[in-house]
C-alpha cells in the first residue's frame, strides 16, 4: 500500500508538472501572438503615415487600398483585438477622402463603428489612438444629417484621450488644438506646449514629426491669442465644402 501511495504520488508530480509546463507554453504563446497583432497593426499604421505625410496625393488611392487589405487580413485573424480597428478606421479616413464616391458616407459611419468597438475593447491600445482619430470624425465632419459631426462630442472624446495619455503628443497636440480653434488660446496653450515637447515616437517618426512642427507653430499663435487649425489635417477626412 505504501509503495502505491508513492508511486500514485510520484504520478500525480509529474502530471501536475506536465499541466504547469503546459500552461505556461500555452501563455508564452497567447502572449507571443498578443505583441504580433499589436506589432504589425503598429507597423501598417507606421506604413499608412508615410503615405498620409509624405507620398504624392496621385499615390494615395492605390497605397491606402493596399494598406487596408492588409489591416482587414490581420483583423480577420484576431478579429476581437482593438489594434487592428483603430488602424482600419484610420486607414478608412484618409482613403474615402482619396477616392471620393458613392461609398464615402457609408466608409465614415464604418470608421466610427470600428473606433468605438475598439474603445470598448481595449480603451488604451495603440496609445490612445483611437481617441484621437474619433475625435477628428467628430470635429470635422458634417452634422446631421449628412453626417454624425459634433464639435461638442469631438471635444469630450479628445478630453478623454488626453486624460488616459496625458503625455501623448498627438492626444495633446489635437487637445489643443481644437481649443485654439475655439478661440481659448489660453486652455490651449498647456497642452500645446507638452505636444511641443513630447518625445518623438521611434514607430511613428514620420507622423509624430509633423505633429512636434505643427504644435510649434501652434504654441506660437497661442501665445499671441490667435486661432488656429492646420489646412494639412483637413486632407484627413473628404472635404464637403
């Protein structure tokens, strides 16, 4: 009886080892699949910048269908994760305001969709990412009932950004910004001046760099009380002036 004991004991150590191994391998790789969604959605957004910022305007249609084909291939393989809807509904913004048709309405209600899924799923994936972009949907488009634009509802969200990213260049300089647009260059300044100082992202350079140029100019009317909202942001969205 007390050789089985020990050998059932013996058994139940080995079992018990397997499972922990088992489950820590199972971890490493849930962990390992978690960093690859965030890492190649990061580097698609990293990628849509570089069209956005610099690529010719005759470039953008091709470019940014080829980006959203990509980030809808890594949705389709982890469609519960907020990284890649932020990046699609970026990529959304700027590509129905490049290839301006009878779908353009009908890509912008499907942008904020996929931000507001996001936000509710990961309200802090990609830095705050989500904020931001929602923000400027609301801020610049057209109210109803064209479509769902709302200064009000704009600032409330970029509020939000900025209060989980306190640091953030683009949830300050968007912050700000939209202050300033409103004619308190005062509340604006703070947040322009931190945008103005925030670190430079090693994977956004080239969006982050436009941001830092852009809040330098912007501290610069603040601190002379003078309004202002940058014309290149406007390409961010169709213009239906």
């Amino acid at each position: 009886m007390a050789l089985f004991r020990q050998i059932q004991y013996r058994g139940l150590r080995v079992f018990w080892g397997l499972a922990f191994l088992f489950s820590a391998q199972v971890g490493s790789a849930a962990e390992k699949s978690f960093d690859a969604v965030a890492k190649t959605s990061r580097t698609i957004q990293a990628e849509w910048s570089e069209v956005f910022y610099l690529a010719p305007r005759s470039e953008h249609v091709s470019r940014f269908k080829g980006l959203l084909e990509r980030i809808r291939a890594v949705k389709a393989e982890a469609p519960n994760r907020a990284e890649p809807m932020i990046v699609e509904a970026i990529i959304l913004c700027t590509y129905s305001a490049a290839a301006l048709g009878l779908d353009t309405l009908e890509m912008l209600e499907e942008s904020r969709s996929l931000l507001k899924t996001a936000i509710e799923r990961d309200p802090k994936a990609l830095e705050g990412a989500a904020y931001v972009t929602l923000g400027n949907l609301y801020r610049r488009l057209p109210g109803w009932p064209l479509l769902y634009g709302d200064k009000k509802i704009a600032r409330e969200i970029l509020t939000t950004g900025v209060r989980l990213f306190p640091e953030g260049i683009d949830t300050n300089y968007f912050m700000g910004d939209i202050l300033l647009e409103e004619g308190d260059s005062k509340a604006a300044l703070p947040y322009l001046e931190k945008a103005a100082r925030a670190s430079i992202r090693a994977t956004l350079r080239v969006s982050d760099e436009k941001l830092h140029k852009e809040a330098l100019e912007a501290v610069t009317l603040a601190q002379g009380g003078q309004s202002h909202r940058s014309e290149f942001f406007g390409q961010f969205t169709p213009s239906f002036h």
